[in-house]
C-alpha cells in the first residue's frame, strides 16, 4: 500500500450529445418501452487529466473525438511525467484503469525509465 498522497489518478472523460440520454426507462410490466432519440452524436470533447490528493489536477489533456494508444502517450510525455517525483515520494505512483490504451511496453517503459526516477504504476483492476 502506499501512502494517499503518493497516489496520482489518471482517468478519461467525454461528452457528445449524447451524453445526458437514458439508457434504460420504465413501463407497466409486460409493455416495452419506446423512446425516440436523435442518432446524432455531434461533436465529442474527450479528456484526460491526472488528479493528486494535494494538489488537485496536476496535468489534463481535451481533444476532439476520442483518446487512443498514441494520445494516451503523447499525455504521459509531454504533460503527467513532467510534473510527477520520483519514488517513494509525493505524486510519484500513476493509478491507471484497465483500458486497452494504457497497455504496452511502451506504456511501461515511458513511466518507468522517466529520467531513471522510477515512477510507479499500478493497474485499477476494480
């Protein structure tokens, strides 16, 4: 376990349309329920930002459409590891969750080999 204020939280965000409609409704039992909805995502803002217990945001990427494998990064270098300490120190261990864009030696190695700091990461499998 490390201690709260290690910890640096890096999630993703976004928002069309789409957004605010219902996923599920209600009906009398044995009645479907028919709702007619706009198929139009327009446009999507997508965000990712790296969240500390003391500091708040210390790092956030937006960008139009969706984030991939190379945006996610493109994140890590130019923005997140540039504001993180080596370990065992305050903001020096990523909480990063089960996506498929986090996932590649690539991934590893950028945190890992970050100045030879030795940041951490562990994977949200909740």
């Amino acid at each position: 376990f490390y201690p709260p204020n290690y910890l640096v939280s890096v999630d993703e965000v976004s928002k069309d349309n789409r957004t605010y409609a219902r996923l599920w409704g209600r009906a009398e039992k044995g009645k479907r329920v028919e709702v007619q909805a706009p198929f139009v995502r327009g446009r999507r803002l997508s965000m990712l930002a790296g969240l500390a217990l003391e500091k708040g945001i210390i790092a956030s990427m937006v960008v139009e459409g969706s984030f991939n494998h190379d945006l996610f990064v493109q994140f890590l270098r130019e923005d997140l590891l540039l504001t993180m300490n080596p370990y065992p120190a305050p903001c020096s261990v990523i909480i990063i969750d089960n996506a498929c864009i986090h996932h590649s030696q690539e991934v590893l190695d950028l945190v890992e080999d970050r100045d030879s700091a030795g940041i951490g990461v562990e994977w949200d499998r909740g």
